[in-house]
C-alpha cells in the first residue's frame, strides 16, 4: 500500500509538471495577477509543487542529510529551481514582469516526466554524469580562471590603450581608411603613415563603441573569451600588433600561448572528464540494471550496491523487492 501511494504521488507530481508545461508553452504572457484559464493552470501546478517541497522537505529534511530533499535526488534540485523561478517571477512588480522571464528555469521541470520513457533514460546517466564529475570539472574550471586572470592582468598592462590609438586623418579628424591601429613613440612619432596626412590619437574606447580591448580587467576577459573561441581571433591579434609593433613577435607568443592553454588544453581536459566520467557511469547503471533484472544476481552484494545507490540518488525508483540481498534470501 506504501508503494502504490508513493507510486501514486509520483505520478500526480508528473502530471502537474507536464500541465505547467503545457500552460506556459499556450500562454505568450508572462507571469501575472491577470488570470486567465492558462495562468491559472500554471499557478496551480506550481502550488501543488510547492506543496510537495515542503511535505517532502518536512518528512525527509531539507539539506541536513544524504536522504534530505536536496540531496536525495537531482530531480528535486531541478524541481525547485522551477518553483523558486515562478514564484521569483510572480512576486516582480508587474512594470518590469513585461520585460523580465524566468520562463527558461521552469521549462527544465518537464525533463522528470520524460526521464521516465525509454527512450529519455539517458537523461538519468547524463544527470548522474555531471553529478559524478562536479568537483573534477569545478578544478579544471578553476585552472581556467586562473588562466584568464593571468592573461588578463598581462593584457590590461602591456596593450592598455594599445586598441584605442588610431590612425586618423590630421586635417578632418576622421579614422582613416582603411583602418589601422598605432603607436606613439617617447621621440613624438607615431607608426602611422606621415606621408598620407594622417597621425595617431588615442580615442575614447566608449567612442570607439567596442569592448573588444585591454583597458579594463572586464574588457580583457571578453577579449580573452572571443579570442579563445577563434571568433575574430585574428582580428584580435592583429589590433595588438599594429598597437605595439615593437613587441609584434611577443603580442604573437602571447595569442599563441592563449590558444595553447585556455582553448585546446583546459578545454580538452574538460571534455575528458565529463566523457570518462560518462563511461563509468553508464557501466555502474548497467550493473544496476542487470542485477534488478536478474533473479540470481552474481558476485557479491558490495559490488552491485554502488550502482544502485547512484541510481537511487537520481531518484530513480528501485524496487525493494528486487534489492540483491532480499532476493539471495528469496533463494535460499
């Protein structure tokens, strides 16, 4: 009777979110106090959703153990984000509700429901996958940040100003064409072309109406990230030569050296880690997997009680009556 009331709850929670789902989708309005079929819809859904996070979070606890709400299963991490989405959404004062969505967060509710078809069942690996692999990756991230503030602060103090100086024309003031980047020497020469009337100003990068620079520890990050993703890369690169054309070898080494490590090391190392991860745990479920499904599962209990815990902790129903030790009992 607990399990076909527990199945039962299951079941109803899926439905309210495939409902809330399907009202969002035929409602183009956002959140609002103007009801109408498909708002009201939605409200109840997540009233029914909240309802079930505090029951659960009473009965289980909230984060204080491994079975609380939170820490039980991924679905309920996801559960509520939608909810605090939605109510986030409903409490903004309606001037700002017209340009403001959280719609995005809510949507992610429905992938409990499918999680359930077959054909969605490695949405369970996948979400196990990134759970598994969250503190590797978090380190290769933090690697990568470290990155991005070395090359940063080295950008800000060697090409600070290098992308606002260019070359203009020396009667009318207008940026030449076509356009070049420059240089003004400590003798009062500039790097651009004396001959074709025109000299080297440092202009106002808010003038210039780009952010692509190394004036501000901001820009340089978004100067770093374009250049990372060979978006504009030479482009980029280019700028930095023709601002310090001194140092052109040295503005080279350092794209290089960017590329080499932020690109295609700490990128690659987190692809590694997320695909090894991948492997092993979609051979964990499927030793869960088959040892639900055998009536004389082999080799010890330890073995097969991993797997499925990790299933277990993704909120994946297990049946107790299939657990490895009760069906040894069985047996005997």
């Amino acid at each position: 009777g607990t399990l076909c009331g527990a199945e039962m709850g299951r079941a109803v929670s899926w439905i309210a979110a495939v409902l809330a789902c399907f009202a969002m989708g035929l409602d183009p309005q956002p959140v609002s106090l103007d009801a109408s079929e498909w708002t009201t819809l939605e409200f109840v859904s997540y009233a029914f959703l909240g309802l079930e996070i505090i029951l659960k979070s009473i009965a289980f606890g909230f984060a204080e153990k491994s079975q609380s709400f939170i820490f039980s299963a991924v679905w309920n991490v996801i559960d509520l984000v939608a909810f605090l989405s939605y109510a986030v959404e409903y409490a903004m004062p309606r001037g700002y509700a017209s340009d403001f969505t959280l719609r995005p967060f809510r949507f992610f509710r429905i992938l409990s429901p499918l999680a359930q078809f077959e054909v969605f069942t490695g949405l369970t690996t996948i979400f196990l996958s990134l759970k598994t692999a969250f503190w590797p990756f978090a380190t290769v991230i933090a690697f990568l940040l470290l990155f991005f503030i070395g090359f940063g602060v080295f950008g800000v103090s060697f090409y600070h100003h290098s992308y606002s100086r260019r070359c203009v024309n020396a009667l009318t003031r207008e940026i030449a064409i076509p356009n070049r980047w420059c240089k003004i020497f400590t003798d009062g020469t500039t790097s651009c072309p004396a001959s074709e009337g025109q000299e080297c100003v440092i202009m106002d990068s808010n003038e210039l109406g780009s952010v692509i620079n190394f004036d501000y520890i901001t820009n340089a990050f978004v100067s770093i990230f374009q250049a990372i993703s060979l978006d504009g890369q030479p482009d980029i690169m280019n700028k930095a030569v023709q601002g310090e054309p001194k140092y052109a070898a040295l503005g080279v080494l350092f794209f290089l050296l960017l590329t080499f490590f932020c690109r295609f090391l700490l990128f690659n190392l987190c692809v590694a880690v997320i695909t090894t991860t991948f492997q092993q745990v979609r051979r964990d479920v499927s030793a869960a997997l088959d040892a639900l499904h055998s009536p004389y599962p082999l080799g010890s209990t330890e073995s097969i009680s991993a797997p499925v815990g990790s299933m277990q902790s993704l909120g994946t129903f297990v049946p107790p009556e299939s657990s490895p030790k009760r069906s040894a009992v069985s047996h005997q």
